[in-house]
C-alpha cells in the first residue's frame, strides 16, 4: 500500500533529512587516504545520536549492524565499515545513511572519491548524481514511477553505463522500506501515479560495466558481476503540487 503523508508528516522527515545531508557532508569532509570505513561509522554516529530524538535508520534494520553503508569501488551497495577496510588513494566510497526522528525516516546517498580519481571514475560519479537529478525533476504530479526510472536509465545508458536491475528506490515514512518500488530503469507513464504527499528514495545504482551484481559471502555486500566501478547516488523526496521538494538537503 501507498500512503501520502501530510505536510507536517513531511516537514518531520525533512529534519531527518537535514541530518542525513549533514552527516553526508561530515562524513566527505573525513574521507580521506588512510581513514578506515569505521572512522566514518563511528563518526556518522555520534554526530546523528547527537541530535535530540534522532537515531540511525539502518542500526538492526534487517539485522544489519552499523549506521553507514559503506560500499568501495567494485561494491555497489550495504557494505559493512570495518576497521580492516581501509580507504585508498583513488578509490571511490558510496556512503548510504538513514536517520529517524519522530517515527519518520529519510535516506540518502552519495558516492565520495579517496584522493584524486581517474577521469573515468569522475564521469561515473558525475553522470549518476545527473541521473538521480533527472530522476527527482521526472517526480512531478500526474507522472509515473516509469517516468523517473526512465529519465535516470537515460542520462546512464547516454554515456555507455550499466543501471543496476536488482536494486531500486523505495516509498519511505513511518517505514524504511515501503511502497511503492522506484526502479532506475523503466518506460514513460508506466507503474504507479504519482500523487501528492507520496515521499520515495530515488536512487540510481550505476555501474562503468555489466549491471549485473553479486551478493558477497558476508551476505550483505553487493557487487558488481565483473568488477566494474560502481556509483550510488540517492535523495529523498516529497512529491507535491508546486514540484519534487529534496527533504535529504541542508
Ligand atoms: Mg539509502
Ligand atoms: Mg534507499
């Protein structure tokens, strides 16, 4: 089921999501060579608890354990921080974080480089923030879900890139997950309409190679099939009458 949130409903999730967009922000500002992925948890943590009424979506969501995913290079989405996963000169880290406060949720998502990448991984990078953007201006009234998975698989495939099928975007609220399912791939005024007061997480999932992914033996990590760079870029949004509003912003 979908359901629309009010407006106060919504302006409750767009403080979680200026949180989330701070923590974003706090969490690119430490990457650097030589900081582990746990140096960002634990950092993305205390920063988020230390906000009256909120706490990380993602701490048992699932079972999952920490409050960042952090996912390196080849690794698309939900990658455990560890203290053994240690950033690299030229590397790319796609840093995905939720935070509740009031029994609401937002979720964002963006991919940091390590240093100074290669040209490739900069376009990679550039082309899928672009799409999430596409996406987000095709969430106006009166479109589908097709229509914003469609504007995304464009500006993606346009530059020769891999959208991944086995992950989506998601409705979002009172739930992490909810209704309805936002694929980054699709046909024009297919799959759901789009009403007012309905909040989702667009979030491309592009890969420089084949779009097919693995599940790694941690049983979390998802990666690309053939190794090739992957990026994640995600906001959340409130579709309304005047247009999308990002609530996952500062
Ligand atoms: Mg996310
Ligand atoms: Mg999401």
């Amino acid at each position: 089921m979908i359901t629309l949130k009010s407006s106060r409903e919504i302006d409750i999730m767009a403080r979680a999501g200026r949180i989330v967009a701070e923590t974003l922000a706090l969490v690119r500002s430490l990457t650097k060579p030589g900081v582990s992925t746990e140096d960002l948890d634990a950092a993305a943590e205390e920063f988020i608890r230390s906000h009256a009424g909120a706490r990380p979506s993602f701490k048992g969501l699932y079972g999952f354990p920490k409050t960042l995913c952090t996912s390196i290079n080849e690794e698309i989405v939900h990658g455990i921080p560890s203290p053994r996963r240690v950033l690299r000169e030229g590397s790319v880290v796609s840093v995905d974080v939720g935070v509740e406060c009031d029994g609401l949720h937002a979720d964002s998502a963006t991919t940091i480089p390590v240093g100074e990448i290669n040209p490739a991984a900069r376009s990679l990078l550039e082309t899928t923030e672009a799409a999430l953007h596409a996406g987000i201006a095709a969430a106006t009234l009166g479109n589908h879900v097709g229509d914003i998975g469609h504007a995304v698989q464009q500006v993606a495939e346009a530059e020769g890139f891999g959208v991944v099928r086995e992950l989506v975007g998601h409705g979002i609220g009172s739930r992490f997950h909810e209704e309805p399912q936002v694929p980054n791939y699709g046909a024009p005024k297919r799959g759901p309409r789009l009403l007012e007061g309905m909040t989702i997480a667009i979030e491309p999932m592009i890969t420089a190679g084949a779009f097919t992914t693995r599940t790694l033996g941690d049983r979390w990590t998802v990666v690309t099939t053939d190794g090739s760079l992957a990026a994640h870029f995600e906001h959340t949004v409130a579709i309304l009458a005047e247009g999308p509003r990002i609530l996952t912003t500062v």
